[in-house]
C-alpha cells in the first residue's frame, strides 16, 4: 500500500499520514521537550521564635518553572519499556506566605525511572503509554532574598540566614503518548505526578526553623520523540 502511494504521487506526503509503527522489543525512543513543572505545594506553618510569643506564617508558596526535558527509553518487548527521565535544572520562587515576600529560590533536578506499559505497543499508528516508577529530587542552590533576611533580623536578630532542602526519594506515576509523524518521528505528550516530600531548614545565627515542604507537582511536557 505504502509502495503504492509512493510511486503514484512521487512524494511521501500522504505516505507520512498513514505511518508503519508498531514497537519493538530493543527499540529506543528518545523524548525532548519543553517540561513544566507545576507544584501543588503543601506547607507546614513556620514558628518563629520570637519572644514573648512565637510568629507562627502559614507556610511558603513555590512557584512553576519550565525547563527542557529529557528522556530516554528503552522498550524490554513491544508493550513494557523503561523509561529515564532527566531535564535541565529547575529554578523555583519561593513566596513566605503571611509576610507576602519573597523568600527566595531553590533549584532542584528530579530525575525519575519508570516502568511504561504501552498497550498498543504491537500495532501501528498512535501509541498511549502509562508509567508508574521512583523519582529522586536533588535540591541545589538555595537561596534567601534580601527581604527574607530583613525580616528575620527585624524578628529575630538573626545577622545571617540560608536555606536548605533535603533531597527526596518518591513515587511518580506518568501518562503519555508519542503520535507517529513518519516511520520514526513522533509529536509526544507526557503528564507526570510526582510525590517530592522535603523537609526545609531556615538556618540562622540564632537558631534553625524546620517545616515539612510537600511539592507534589504535576509536569507537563511537549515536545518530539524520535525512535531508534
Ligand atoms: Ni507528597
């Protein structure tokens, strides 16, 4: 059929509509996109402890952030693949929700392995995927803003303050799909939630303020995936 086209109309428009991509087992499928990572963050209040009471700030806000994403997979039979998913590092605002600042920014990479289950993998034409796998999240770069330092020296005395997150292991589950464009092009889109759980440190001279952090974001990514 494909022939046929081919050699009647001398070009591979109409061939490239009705693409030939069923999935095999040993095929790699690179993904690049553009990755938004949109946090749906849960704070833990923040106590200040200052006296003759403590401040008690309902918690901090992060901000979304995009990013050029990455992933490789590598499919063990036409249906089951895996999937290492990697970007350029993410930088998000940090707001101190109560005093309305700013309170900084944290960088952070979250790199996540999965499990893909692609359940048209044997036939041709669109191929929908679901993943389920582990995220790791390093946090890097932590900063505090100028007006965050202002504040803990106004409440605190503090004369100095940075910022620490630690680094979390959770679950991430993801759904996509790679449109086939020809043979080995293809447009993709890709959902993933991710579970990155933190606990954030404000360390001053004057004493360390801990809270749970809770990003969970959803990311979103569009882009082009090419299958080798
Ligand atoms: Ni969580």
């Amino acid at each position: 059929m494909q022939k046929c086209l081919r050699a009647a109309l001398g070009g591979c428009l109409l061939v490239a509509a009705v693409p030939a991509l069923a999935y095999e087992a040993g095929d790699v499928i690179v993904r690049v996109g553009a990755a938004t990572v949109n946090p749906r963050e849960d704070s833990e209040q923040i106590v200040l402890p200052t006296s003759p009471s403590p401040t008690v700030l309902p918690g901090v806000g992060v901000d979304g952030d995009t990013q050029l994403g990455l992933g490789g997979a590598y499919l063990l039979t036409p249906s089951l693949g895996i999937e290492l998913l990697a970007a350029t590092p993410f930088e998000h605002d940090v707001k101190v929700q109560g005093l309305g600042i700013e309170g900084g920014s944290v960088s952070h990479l979250p790199p996540t392995l999965s499990l893909q289950w692609y359940p048209r993998g044997a036939a041709a034409g669109w191929q929908p995927y679901l993943g389920i796998g582990i995220n790791y999240t390093v946090f890097f770069d932590e900063d505090v803003s100028s007006e965050l330092k202002g504040a803990l020296q106004a409440t605190l005395g503090a004369s100095r303050a940075d910022l620490a997150l630690e680094n979390s292991v959770g679950l991430a589950g993801q759904v996509g799909v790679d449109i086939p464009l020809n043979d080995n092009l293809m447009l993709n889109a890709a959902v993933w939630y991710i579970d990155i759980d933190t606990e954030a440190a404000i360390r001053t001279d004057v004493g360390t303020v801990k809270f749970d952090l809770d990003i969970d974001p959803w990311v979103y990514s569009l882009g082009l995936a090419w299958r080798f």
